[in-house]
C-alpha cells in the first residue's frame, strides 16, 4: 500500500534536480520515509551519463505518458497506479516534501 513516486530528472545536467537530491532525495530522514511509505523510481534523462536504447526508450513513453514539460518533475502514483500527486523542487528539506507526500497518502 505504497504511493510510486516517479522521479524525473536529469541528473548530470540539471541544476534544480541536482538540489532536489542532495537537499532531499540523499537525506537520511526521507530514505527512512522512503522505505516505509514509497516506492522510488528514477525516470533519468542524462546528457553526459550512457542509458541503453531501451531504458531510453521507456523514458521518453513515461514523460509522453505524463506529459513531463520540466526538469525535476515528481509524479506520485497511489497504489492502483492513478497519478494522486506532481510535485517539483521546494525548499524546507526533507520535512516540507515529506509532509506534502504524506497528504497525498492520506488523501
């Protein structure tokens, strides 16, 4: 009964995205909350890094699919895959985006 949260990102060349991890994402408080409540996917579209034609691919239909405009974008899926929640980066650390997530979890 986890919520899927779907990470778009470009990890080596977006500057919002790279704060949303270090600020967020690599915190010890939301890993903790991370593997309680979620279940992480990173959906990555690196300048610099190798991703296979095939990882490429199912990229680009899910940012078809949710219509991902911009760099980060985070979908949140409830547990029958409907989309509950989009979020991008904000300030306040794990707690302020810890606290918005567990709204969408509640309903």
């Amino acid at each position: 009964n986890k919520l899927v949260l779907l990470d778009f990102t470009g990890s080596d060349w977006c500057g919002w995205c790279v704060l949303l991890d270090r600020e967020v994402f690599s915190k010890p408080q939301f890993k903790e909350y991370a593997s309680k409540n979620l279940v992480l996917v990173e959906v990555d579209f690196p300048k610099m890094k190798y991703v296979s034609a095939a990882t490429r691919a199912q990229n680009e239909r899910l940012a078809i699919k949710y219509q991902i405009q911009a760099f980060p974008t985070i979908i949140v899926l409830n547990h029958d895959g409907q989309m509950v929640g989009e979020l991008g980066y904000m300030q306040g650390g794990p707690d302020a985006f810890i606290a918005v997530l567990e709204k969408l979890r509640k309903g």
